[in-house]
C-alpha cells in the first residue's frame, strides 16, 4: 500500500468513526419512539459489558522482496534470481473486551487479541526455474485497542434481542517471532460490525447474558515487514459470549 493510500485509508477509518457518533441521534430511537432501549438490550447508558471469544484472522500478505545479481554488461544493471514473498497465515485468536455505555447507543471498548500462528517465506519466480520452497516460522501477535461501538435498534430482530451494531477504533499492535526472539510493533485500524443477541434476564438478575458475532477489516501499520513495506490489510470473523451489567 502506498503513502497516499495508507494516508486514505487511515482518514477513511477515522471519518467513519466521526459519522458514527455524529448519526447516533438517528438510529437511537426504538421502532416505537420510547427512546427507551428494549429489556434485552445489553445493558443501559453508564453500564459495563464483557465479551471474550475467538476470532479467525485472514491471512497477512506482508511483502515481497528479491533477490539480484548485478550484469556483467556495460550498462550495469542487474537481474532477479528469486523472489521471497512473505505472508502471515490465517489464524485463531483470543478476544476480550471491556465496554462501557456512554449513552443507550453509544460505546467505548478496550480490547486485547492474542494469536499465534505461521509466518510463511515461499521462494517464487526463480529464474532458473527450481522447484518452488517454502520456510516457516511462529509468529504471535497481540493486539491493544479501543473501539467505539454504535448500536442499530431500528434494525434490531427477534423481538428486539438481536441488535446490530458498527465500530471502529484502532490500538497498539505487537508481533513476536520464533520464540519472541524477534520483537516488531506498530499500530492498527479496524472498522466493521456484527449483531448481539442477549437472551431474557431472568426476574431479579443483575446481569445479561448473549451472545456477538461480527466482521472487521484491519488496517495495520508497521510490525513485521518486508522489503519496506509497511502496511497490510486483512479481515476476520470473530464470535463470543457476551455480559452486560
């Protein structure tokens, strides 16, 4: 990703952030007007939620770099032998986040994701034509970031349990290879959305219990990279169990 497009997409994922909290007041209401959030809802304005799941991360392309041999002509110049292209495999993560309502729409989160999956070196493109190899290695990323997360109840369903939701936020990011030998960090955006569906509170309960799905793009910047490239883009599906105080 160039300069200019990292800039872009970095005032896209913040523009996106503003419009949420900025057409709140419009999606606030519930479909009779009340202003009141439903009984299932997750918790009112000024109360706290916990989720904590899994999510599964798309694979990370994160560079390619080649290998030359300078000519022997009278021009100079030189030839490609190889090239390596370096990718972080799909993978599992843990996720947990702490959120707290700042008004019956709108919320903060803080979370923390922690993966560890393959990081993958392929040998492409040699010149020679040799059969194509491939390195592995371990690379554990970890995530710390704060979201803020806007509630759809116009578009809520099942009686009102199953409420989408957007977000956006972005945090520290932390990579670790083989072993945490090698330490790399940098920042990362996310934008996306999902549905929470929170089940009857039974009568006296201090707490709700659901459950949340969603989808989120990732933006990162730095961490690992290859060949001076610094930015990636990847996506992931994630689920979890969802209390709301």
């Amino acid at each position: 990703m160039s300069a200019p497009a990292w800039t872009a997409a970095r005032r896209a994922l913040l523009g996106a952030m503003v419009g949420v909290c900025l057409c709140s007041p419009l999606w606030a209401a519930d479909p009779q007007g009340s202003g009141t959030p439903p009984a299932r809802a997750p918790g009112r304005a000024h109360a706290f939620q916990v989720s904590f799941g899994a999510d599964w991360l798309a694979a990370d392309a994160i560079g390619t770099r080649d290998a030359t041999m300078t000519t022997n002509s009278a021009s100079g110049g030189s030839t490609t032998l190889f090239s390596n292209r370096v990718t972080r495999r799909s993978a599992p993560a843990f996720r947990v986040r702490l959120g707290y309502r700042l008004t019956g729409m709108v919320s903060i989160e803080g979370g923390f994701i922690a993966s560890r999956g393959t990081l993958e070196d392929a040998v492409v493109a040699d010149a020679d034509q040799a059969p194509s190899a491939t390195v592995t290695g371990t690379l554990a990323q970890y995530v710390v970031d704060v979201s803020v997360v806007a509630r759809l109840p116009r578009l809520a369903f099942a009686g009102g349990a199953a409420v989408p939701f957007v977000e956006g936020g972005g945090g520290y990011l932390r990579q670790m290879q083989e072993g945490n030998v090698a330490l790399n960090t940098g920042q990362i955006y996310h934008f996306g959305g999902g549905v929470t569906y929170m089940f009857a509170r039974r009568p006296g309960s201090p707490a709700g219990i659901g459950v949340r799905a969603d989808a989120q793009l990732y933006v990162r910047h730095k961490g690992f990279t290859v060949a001076g490239n610094t930015q990636g883009v990847f996506g992931a599906l994630g689920a979890g169990l969802v209390v709301a105080f």
